[in-house]
C-alpha cells in the first residue's frame, strides 16, 4: 500500500547520476536586484535568490564536474539539460536566508549526508528492525528534533510559497501561516504538529516534483529528495493516528521505513522517462564522456 501511495502520479523533475561528490559548504548567498517582500519576514528589501530545496540535498547527484542531468516536460515532451545548481526562486531577505541556513540547515548536514547515504551493513549506531509485517525499518536516533523537524518543514514551505510550476500541487492554504510562524520563531511544536515521516530508498539519485495525495482523510505532501522520501502530513487532527508513531520524536528519534523502489511504481515512471526524452547535444556528451 505505501509503495502504490508513493508513486502514484509521480511527475519528475530533476533525474540525475548517483555520483558521490558532495560539497558540503553552504553557497554564498546570491542577492538579485528586486526589491520586494521577504515570504518570511514580510519585510521590504532586496531578496535573494532562495533555494526550495537546500542545495546539500542536491549534492550527491553532481557529477565531478559539479553538472547535473534536469529534465524538463513541456507539450512538446520531455526534454534534458545540464544544471549547474538546484531549482532558485527570489523568495527571502538575507536575513532570513541566513535564519535557515544557520539554525537548521548547517546542523543538521551531517545527518542528512549520513542517511542518504546509509547503509546497513556499516552502520552500527542506528538500530535496524523488522515490523510483525515485514517491513524493514531504521530507528535513527540522536537527532536535534527543533531543527531538524524545521529543516524539513521549511522546504514544505518554501516549496508552497514558490510560485515555480515544478512546485504546484505544494499548497498549504490555511497552514501556511502557522508554518511560516514556527519557522521564524524556530518552534517545533510536538510531535503531532505537522509531523514528517521519513522512508529510505537505496537508490535511485532523483528528486521528483513534489505531488499531493490524501491518505485516510489527512492532506499529504511526498517529496522524494534523492533516496530520502518525505510524507508531510498537514492536518488539524493527525494525533491519534498510528502513522505518528514513525515521525521524529522530541527526544530524537525517528523511524525511516525502508522501501525496494522495485516494489513501488517509480522505476516504472523512471523508465518512461527514459524512453521519452530527448537528450540535448552537451547531455549526451557527458553522458558519453563517463
Ligand atoms: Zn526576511
């Protein structure tokens, strides 16, 4: 059931080489010339270009030459190019950006590194068990629960503040605002507020356009980030559901399901993109150049 959840309708944007070279650094912060209101703060100033999704997600799917594979659909098919950065949008002020970057991106690299590149028969710190149902799940512990919970609701947010198309089924209505307002405050709130549960793949390197789905009368949002996939639940009644169960806890503690990508539809839609794509020249070249 989760893997038919998961995939159904998945829309790609970005499918790109697993190649491990990370660059762990945050980038500097590019300001662009308009002047306009911060999405966050709401004041006027000059805004930056803002990532959606914070470009450390992006690293392990840049070649050694930094480029990576987007591929972009239109009427007219599917068409792939070379990128050099994850998808921008002018959405915040420094201020802001740094607010993010600092108090929930930076601390929580390492992490997110180490569970995107997890592997079970080398890590011994994090527990590994398998439900009465045969699902396989990582008990990943010692994890700042404010900001990491923050961490990933702020991409939620960005992603629905954007008014990119890549990010258009991302609309959170009246949960926009309390969201924003933990975000600048930096208040997690409990775990039942706006939980995240984490599923972990092996592979593929992609990240997919975001899409919304309806699970047991809750909204959910799926956001696949290279091989971490991530339900938000956006709902005023979520507690009492069992789900919640999985979803970081205030002492740290989260359980990430581990998923075949071979049991869910997206090597499916991957293969389809494959066969429907035209490659550009430099796309080809680099593939070939491997
Ligand atoms: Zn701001």
């Amino acid at each position: 059931m989760i893997g038919g959840e998961l995939s159904a309708g998945l829309r790609p944007i970005l499918i790109l080489r697993l190649v491990r070279h990370c660059v762990m650094q945050p980038p500097p912060i590019e300001k662009s010339t308009r002047m306009a209101s911060c999405k966050l703060c709401h004041k006027e100033g000059r805004l930056c270009l803002s990532h959606i999704v914070p470009e450390f997600v992006y690293a392990p799917l840049y070649d050694s030459g930094r480029k990576m594979i987007g591929f972009l659909e239109d009427r007219e098919g599917i068409r792939s190019h070379l990128i050099q950065k994850g998808l921008r949008e002018t959405l915040l002020c420094s201020i802001c950006e740094r607010h993010i970057n600092r108090n929930f991106e930076q601390p929580n690299l390492e992490l997110w590194r180490k569970l995107a590149a997890y592997d079970e028969s080398a890590n011994t710190e994090w527990k590994l068990f398998t439900t009465p149902e045969g699902s396989k799940v990582v008990l990943v512990s010692g994890v700042d629960y404010r900001s990491f919970k923050l961490m990933l609701l702020s991409i939620l947010w960005r992603a629905s503040v954007s008014t990119r198309h890549e990010y258009s089924e991302v609309s959170l209505g009246r949960h926009e605002k309390p969201i924003r307002r933990m975000i600048l405050e930096g208040d997690a709130g409990p775990r039942y507020c706006y939980p995240c549960i984490l599923f972990k793949f092996d592979e593929p390197g992609v990240i997919l356009r975001p899409i919304r789905r309806r699970i047991n009368g809750h909204r959910v949002y799926h956001f696949i980030l290279t091989t971490i996939h991530v339900w938000y639940f956006v709902s005023g009644h979520i507690a009492d559901e069992p789900i919640i169960d999985l979803a970081l806890r205030e002492d740290g503690v989260f359980s990430a399901i581990r998923l075949d990508p071979r049991e869910t539809q997206l090597y499916t839609e991957l293969r389809r993109l494959e066969r429907e794509t035209k490659h550009s020249r430099s796309v080809v070249r680099r593939i070939n150049a491997k």
